[in-house]
C-alpha cells in the first residue's frame, strides 16, 4: 500500500525570519543610537590626542558600520555582529593610551554612551544572555575604571555612568534574548503541530488502504472457501484444502499486519539507515522501482528487511571478492509486500554448507525476514553468481511465490 507524503515536509521558517528582521532592527538601532551620541564624542574628542585617539574613533566608526552592514547581510549577520563587537573591545584597550586631559562629565562620555550599541550586537552573537551580559559588565567595568584613573572623572559620576551603561545594556540584552526565545518556542510548536498533521493524513491513508486491502482479501478467502466446500473427488478435495489453507494463512497476515503498531514509508526506512549502508554501497549497483519510497510497511519489519539486506551485501561484499559486479533490486511485490534482489557474479558455494561464513550470515538474514512473516530465497549458480531475494507481503505468505522454490533455499 502506498500513499503520497509530499507536502508534509515545512522549513521552520519563523525563528529563521525573525532572525533575519532581528538584524535589522539591531543594525539600524546600532547606527541611531550611535548618531545620538556625537556630543559626548565632541566634547572627549579634546582629550584623545595624537594618532590612538584617532585610532580609537575610527575602531567605534568600524564597529557601528560593520553592525549597520549586518543588517543587510541576514546570512553572516551573527559574525558581522560579533566581528563589530570585537573592534569596540580593541577601541576600549587603545583609548586609555590617547587620553592627555581631563575627561568632562557631561554630556556623558563617549565611550559610555556607546556600550548599549555593542550590547545589541553581542545579544544577536549570541544565542543566550549569559555571554553577553558579562561582556558588557566587564566593558561598563573597564570604561570606569579608565575614566576615573586617566580621565580625572568624579568617582561618583564614573558609577552613575557605568550604572547607567550596566542597566540599559543588561536590558537590551535580556529583551532580545527573551523575544527571540519565544519565536523559537512558537516556531517548534507551529513545527510539532504541522508534523502531527501530517502523521495523521499519512495514517489516515495507510489506514484506508489497510481497510481496502481487507476487504480484497476478505472477498478472496470466502471465494476459495465456497470453491473448497464444492469439493466432490480426493484430488478435488486435496487442492481444496491446500486453497483453504493459504486463504486463511492470507488472511491470518492481514490481520495480523492491522496489529503490529506504526507503519512508516519503506523509504524513510532506507534513509535512516544511510549510515549503515555507506560502508558497503562502493561498487554497488542500486535500482529502486517508482513508488517504492511511500510504500508503508509496519515498522518492525522495515527494521527486518534493512537488517536483512545488511547481512545480505556483507556476505556479498566480504565473502565473494572475486564478483565484479554486484547489485541490488527493490520493487513492490503485490499490493501490500517489497521485494528485494540482491545479486553478484562472485565464487560460488554451497547454500547447504553451514560451515561457510556466507551462509552462516544468510541464516542470519532469513531469521530476520522469518520473525515478521518473510522469506529469503538463495540461487547459487554451478559456476559463478549468487541471488538472494527477501520478499515480504500477502503474496509470500500465500505461497504464491514469483520464483519457484529451490534446492538449497533458505526460507
């Protein structure tokens, strides 16, 4: 049984544009609030002389560009923001040595007034408040410290200021953070929700497909059972038990498969497996019919068929050396079953020999397939060549195998 999943894939689109618009707004706000401080740095401008005060301005200047070309950027924004960080912190180690006067108190010192500037972008950098916070107390802390010793800045004015840098970037900071988590809370429960939505179509499909393919079986098996009732000879009578008998293993098989839990698509299977497969899939010829992917097969045996097919290529790969090709086939097999055909042109072997490590591993694969229903069948050619073929569904339960029993198979 197959059904359409597509369409039930989404990107989480919702904290990835607020994101985007978080740039912004930060870079804009950046480059404002920066603007509204050129009095502070009209009045300190005085007191930075020689070439590290012009130093220190144009490191601020290339913070507060970088973080306005962050905006533009959604893409490295968390860097270009970062990277604007850093050269504010550079600014504050050069500014102590260009100091040569009395730094004023009012308007509020430059480098005061920028540091809610550098606590947005810090905020954007990082995801969690933590980091941010205390660069910027360690950055309010130093700024003090500098005017108060170099500067000549009142002790009182110098904490008033840093207080005042401390609780407005600690703000900023906090309400960013705050914001930005709870977009991405809404954005996984929108996510959850959407997923749901779409388990529930994809067992709503699988559901009514079980429920059309019961009752095809169910009409089958009543059919044969009338034919076998009208049954007046032995050799009539013989056949009419053995149709009696695969109806009701059938029937038995769709029963049970309606009971085993959560199915899931073939193809997802396969997928999730990728790891596994990526050591073995050198030299490998992999052919898979259309549909197969949304074919929805009960999980346990997707878990089956995948360790089978494992066990099935490593004795391939590790056991017959000598093969120059090796392939694998994957196909439906009637209308609820998966047929897959594993194939190389290697030595050959005895499928009956329990001593060889092949067969030991191809036991191993039948086991697998047998515990939810299947069968692997084993061809080993007289001079070269191996074809083992898992087959699961209603069509090998009934016995109504497509290629016919062999000496030597393993069932």
């Amino acid at each position: 049984m197959t059904t359409d999943t597509r369409g039930l894939l989404t990107q989480h689109v919702g904290a990835l544009r607020f994101q985007k618009y978080l740039g912004v707004i930060v870079a804009a706000f950046g480059l404002l609030y920066a603007l509204q401080t050129l009095d502070g740095l009209a009045a300190d401008w005085p007191t930075m002389g020689g070439p590290l005060g012009g130093a220190a301005v144009a490191l601020v200047a290339g913070s507060v560009l970088l973080g306005s070309v962050a905006g533009v950027v959604p893409t490295r924004a968390r860097s270009l923001f970062l990277g604007a960080a850093i050269l504010f912190c550079a600014a504050v180690l050069v500014w102590p040595f260009s100091i040569d006067g009395i730094v004023p108190g009012t308007p509020m010192p430059w480098f005061v007034g920028t540091l809610p500037v550098e606590a947005a972008y810090l905020a954007v950098a990082f995801r969690r408040p933590a980091a941010p916070i205390w660069c910027c107390m360690v950055l309010t802390v130093g700024v003090t410290i500098v005017l108060v010793a170099r500067g000549g800045l009142m002790l009182a004015d110098a904490v008033a200021d840093a207080l005042f840098g401390i609780a407005i970037s600690v703000v900023l900071v906090v309400l960013i953070a705050a914001v930005r988590g709870g977009v991405e809370r809404a954005d996984r429960a929108q996510q959850a929700a959407l997923a749901g939505y779409g388990r529930s179509r994809l067992d709503d499909a699988t559901e009514t497909e079980r429920v059309r393919t019961d009752a095809l079986v169910h009409d089958s098996v009543l059919t044969t059972l009338l034919t076998a009732a009208s049954a007046h000879d032995p050799d009539a009578e013989e056949l009419a038990r053995r149709m009696a008998v695969n109806s009701l293993r059938v029937l038995a098989h769709v029963s049970g498969s309606s009971e085993v839990g959560p199915a899931i698509p073939f193809g997802k299977a396969l997928s999730d497996a990728a790891d596994r497969f990526d050591p073995l899939l050198a030299g490998w010829d992999v052919q898979e019919a259309g549909g197969l992917a949304d074919l929805v097969l009960p999980v346990a045996v997707c878990e089956a068929i995948v360790d089978a097919m494992l066990h099935a290529m490593t004795a391939a790969t590790v056991h017959a050396p000598a093969a120059t090709t090796r392939s694998v086939r994957m196909s439906e097999l009637g209308p609820d079953g998966v047929r897959v055909v594993v194939a190389d042109d290697g030595d050959p072997f005895d499928p009956a020999d329990p001593g060889h490590d092949r067969v030991a591993r191809l036991h191993a694969a039948a086991d697998l397939m047998r515990s939810v229903d299947g069968r692997l069948d084993v061809r080993a050619g007289d001079v070269r060549g191996t074809v083992v073929t898992l087959s699961w569904g209603s069509v090998v339960v009934s016995g109504v195998a497509l290629r016919p029993d062999r000496e030597g198979a393993t069932a």
